[in-house]
C-alpha cells in the first residue's frame, strides 16, 4: 500500500504532466494555426485574382467596434484587416492543437473544429453587425465562405495532427 507521500507525489506528476499536455496542446495549435491560415489566405488570393473580388474589411469592423480602433488611412485599415485575419486564425488553432495532444484527431476533430470556427463567424459578427446573416447571402457567397474555412480547418488539422503524432513518437523513443 502506498503511503501518503507516494500518493502525493504520484498526483503532484499527474498535474505537472497535464499542464505539459496543455502548453504542447497551445504551441501546437499556435503554428497550426498560421498554416491554416497562411493556405486559407493564399486560397482566398487565388480566388480574388480570378473573380476580381475585393478583400473583405470584416476583420477591420471586428476590431473597430471591438476595440475602438480606426485606421487613418486605407494603408491602416488593409494592415489592421490582415493582422486581425492573422490572429483569430492562429488563436482558433489552439482549441484544435489541443484535440490533437488529448488525442481527438482525423477526420472527427477537423470536422468539429470547422464547426466551431465556421458556426463563430456566422453567429458573433452578424450579432457584431459586422457582417450581413448568412441568410441574406447568396448560395455561391455561402459555398465560397464554407470552403475556405473548410480549407483552414483541413490544413490546420493536418498539422496539429502531425505536430502532435511526432512528439509523441519523440516521447516514445525517450
């Protein structure tokens, strides 16, 4: 039977080796977030080139009613658009970084995360009146906006998912 130090200590292990799950979970999530970001980017790029759609100032009406921010030029306003795009994308990874490292990953964990992600936009900024509901959008506007979130959500799985088998593969050889 142990005694009460041993059982201590042994919880004491437990605690510090979920704190450890969490920050690999956070960091994980941090850069899967950019990818999924930087490819969901470089797919909407791609799209406006050859639609010759202008790039939404959403993420700029976000942080200006958010936070009281005004641009003082277009220059500011295109530079607060992009470094608000930037970190929503990298801080919705961490929720899927820490799927990875608790072990809900695949197919299951993307789809769910794309849900999360994709369910935020269309519910907080219509409530923001930053953005028109969804029900006011045409059909082709509604695919074009779930495929790119599609496309964050896939590439930033495949990464948290691949972060997180190598560190524990790397665990398992330690």
């Amino acid at each position: 039977m142990k005694n009460r130090n041993q059982q201590t200590d042994h919880r004491l292990e437990d605690v510090q080796a979920d704190i450890a799950r969490v920050a690999t979970g956070i960091g994980i999530g941090i850069v899967a977030g950019l990818v999924g970001t930087a490819v969901m980017t470089a797919a909407q790029m791609i799209e406006m080139k050859f639609s010759g759609r202008k790039s939404s100032d959403t993420p700029y009406k976000a942080v200006k009613k958010t936070f009281g921010v005004e641009a003082q030029s277009k220059e500011d306003k295109e530079l607060i658009t992009n470094a608000a795009h930037i970190a929503y994308g990298t801080t919705w990874g961490v929720p899927r970084g820490l799927m990875a490292v608790f072990g809900a990953d695949g197919a299951v964990a993307t789809t769910t995360h794309f849900g999360a992600v994709w369910g935020t936009e269309l519910s907080l900024l219509p409530a923001m009146d930053v953005m028109e509901p969804v029900t006011t959008w045409k059909p082709k506007a509604i695919a074009e906006d779930a495929m790119f979130h599609g496309v964050y959500a896939i590439a930033t799985g495949i990464t948290a998912d691949i972060l997180a088998k190598w560190l524990k593969e790397a665990e398992g050889n330690n």
